[in-house]
C-alpha cells in the first residue's frame, strides 16, 4: 500500500485525540519518572522506555492499516490462539514482584494480558456475527472465547485484567442482538455474590429478581429454579472470598473502610486523593508534586498516574485529560455509526467498551470511588503492552471505518 493510500485511510479526528493522549501520557510518565531531592533531580528511565514503545506502536498502527482484509480475517484465529499459548508461556516463567504477568525481551517486556483482549474481541466478532445464530449460541460461543484467558489470567494473579473481558464480552452480546433480560439473569449470579455480603442488599436484589421474573410471565419451574440458584450462590458468598489472595481482599476492604488502615491496605487511596486534592485549580506544577517526590504515592507512573496529573496540573489538568477521553469515546461511536456491517460494528464496541471500562475504574479508583484493581489509564499509564495494544485497536478502528470491508 503507498502512502498516499495510508494517508487516505486515517480518520484524523481519531488520530489527533490519540496524539494528544499519548503526549500527555509521556508528559506525566516523565515527571513520575523524576524525584527532587534537595537540589537534585533524579530520574529514572520509565519515560524513555515508554518512548521507544511510542516509535514502536507508531510503526504497528501502520503496518496494521497496510494488511489486507483477507489476511485479517485469516489470522483471527491464529492470532487469538497465539495469545493463549502466550498466557500459557508467562505461567511458566519466573515471577516478577510474586506475579507471572510479563514476557521479558531486550530490557522491554510484554503483557500477554492485553493481546488477549484484542484478539478475544476480533475472534467473537468473527463468531457470532454469523447468520441465523441463536442467542443462546451467542452467548455460549462468546463465552467460550473469553474464559480460556480469563482463567489463565486470574491464575498470574491479575483480578483487574480478569475484569474486563466480561465488561466487552457482555457489551458485544448485548449489541448482537441478545436481549437485555437474559442478559441480567446470565449476570444475577455475579450480583448475588455481591449481595451475599449483606442481608439487607440480598433481600433488596431477591426482591428485584422475584418482581422481573414475575412480569416476563416465566413458567413456575423456571423461575423457581432461578431464584433458587441464586439464593444459593449468595449462600456461597463467604466460599468465593475465601478464594481471594490476602491482598485481593484488602483492596476491597480499604476502598469501604480507608481510614481503617491508613499504613497498610487503605495508604494507596488515602495517598492518591490527598496528591489529586493539594493540586488544587492549576496544581503545583510540573515535576513539583510532593506526594510524588516524597514517595508518598504508590504506582505513581501506572495506577496512579491520574494522581500525579492531579497534584501537578490541578484540577484544570485533570478536565483537559478527561476532555480528550471524552472526544476519543465520541469519535469511536460516530465511526461505529457509520459502519453497517454487522462483525466490523461488534468490533468497534468490544475495543470501545474495554477503553472506556478501563477509563472509568482507573480514574475512579484514584478518586477513591472503586475498589484498587490494577487497571492502567489507556495512552497515559506506562507499560509498553497496553500502548501497544490501544494503537492497533485505534488502527482497527479507523481502518473498519475507512474500508467497511474487514472480516
């Protein structure tokens, strides 16, 4: 393909909120990559890493605009297996901080996590946008797909990667056309688990679940067994914590109670809502930020880097970065607009669901609104695989609404 032909293919608007994402995600990775010490700078060398991963997911979100559709379509499925094999490999190779979530190569290193999720969307895209399934099918199918690296994902242990492969699984079923209510019960057990730690939520989601199954008019047996189910699911809440490491568990405990343990389990929130609120309109600056420098911020150049763009760039910072989200999150849907293929729309909203699920638990997780779950800020969290990973699915996207061919 020429250049010129590539130049045709971008979708600009696109391409430039990209840009400026990932600008502003250097900027805050290099400042979280400094610390002030007296009159010294010291630096460490995230920010140069990220930038070599930069030049290198710039020349993959070329290279993908250059395959051919035929080719794509072929390589779903040898690409969602060759994302399995690497979960597999990861499990096998020592662990790094107690974890197996990173394939070393080169003094970089890879996340087989997140080529899981790219190549789960395309593969059940490709599944069930086939003609005359049934939605049953759809969701066994779609189902299917996602567990392999959900299992395998959970055992490196990565809870917060776990997490967002039923959010774009769920999301492309509902688009394909499943209804809404099978849907939520496919999701009561989940629910009643969550409820299961509570009498007063529980009988509140019983009686939810009794009034719906009531007005869809289900036969006896069937909502009967339904109900009975979950009732007994809930019953088995204290066995599913039970199977939650020690720090699992106290991620969820410090996000109900910070202030229990303001040393231990509660210190990352505490620390992270203390940096974003001293930033105050315009924040203190760039590299001035003392939670940061003082080592009082935790993951300040992954989790939470929102943090660092709090404390250093204010409330002002923290609007223009949620500004540029927001017109990412716009222009993907006018593109999924303008697709009327069935498989290149599912597509769109699995990579549109999985940013924004990703957008939303980072961010409120630094605000202290969710649970500490380990999800990096797509185009601004340091790691070489999610930028890696975000540039072809923005790649994907703009070549599905360019060429409304793909698959």
């Amino acid at each position: 393909m020429t250049s010129q032909k590539i130049l045709e293919q971008v979708d600009w608007p696109l391409l430039i909120i990209t840009i400026l994402l990932i600008l502003f995600g250097e900027i805050a990775i290099y400042s979280s990559s400094a610390k002030i010490v007296g009159a010294e700078i010291l630096f460490e060398d995230f920010y140069l890493k990220q930038l070599i991963w930069i030049l290198i997911a710039s020349v993959i979100f070329v290279l993908v605009l250059t395959i051919p559709d035929l080719l794509m379509d072929i390589f779903v499925i040898p690409f969602y297996v060759f994302s399995i094999l690497l979960l597999l490999i990861v499990l096998f190779l020592p662990s790094v901080k107690g974890v197996h979530r990173w394939i070393g190569f080169g003094g970089l290193s890879i996340q087989p996590s997140e080529i899981a999720k790219i190549s789960s969307v395309l593969l059940i895209a490709k599944i069930i946008s086939k003609k005359y399934i049934s939605n049953w099918k759809i969701i066994v199918y779609a189902f299917l797909i996602i567990l392999l690296p959900m299992l395998l994902i959970f055992l490196e242990p990565d809870l917060g990667s776990c997490l967002i492969f039923p959010v774009f699984g769920f999301s492309m079923i509902f688009f394909a056309g499943v209804s809404a209510f099978l849907l939520f019960i496919i999701l009561s057990p989940l629910l009643s688990i969550i409820v299961g730690f509570s009498i007063f939520w529980w009988i509140i989601f019983d009686l939810i679940l009794l009034i719906i199954l009531f007005r869809k008019r289900l036969s006896l047996f069937l909502s009967g067994t339904i109900f009975i189910a979950n009732a007994f699911i809930s019953w088995l809440t204290p066995f599913f914590w039970s199977q939650l490491r020690g720090y699992q568990q106290n991620r969820i405990l410090s996000f109900l109670h910070p202030t229990k343990d303001v040393l231990g389990s509660g210190y990352q929130i505490i620390q992270s809502k203390i940096a974003i609120g001293s930033g105050q309109i315009f924040g203190k600056g760039l590299l001035q930020g003392t939670q940061k420098n003082l080592d009082f911020l935790p993951a300040q150049h992954t989790d939470f880097i929102f943090s660092v763009i709090g404390e250093e760039f204010g409330f002002l910072g923290c609007f223009i970065l949620l500004i540029l989200f927001s017109l990412l999150i716009w222009r993907i849907i006018s593109i999924m607009k303008s697709v009327t293929n069935i498989s290149q729309k599912l597509i769109i909203i699995g990579i549109l669901s999985f940013l924004t699920f990703q957008i939303i638990v980072n961010i409120g997780m630094n605000l202290g609104l969710f649970p500490v779950v380990g999800i990096p800020l797509p185009f601004i969290s340091y790691g070489g695989s999610a930028l890696l990973i975000n540039a072809v699915a923005i790649a994907i996207i703009t070549k599905l609404g360019k060429e409304k061919s793909f698959i």
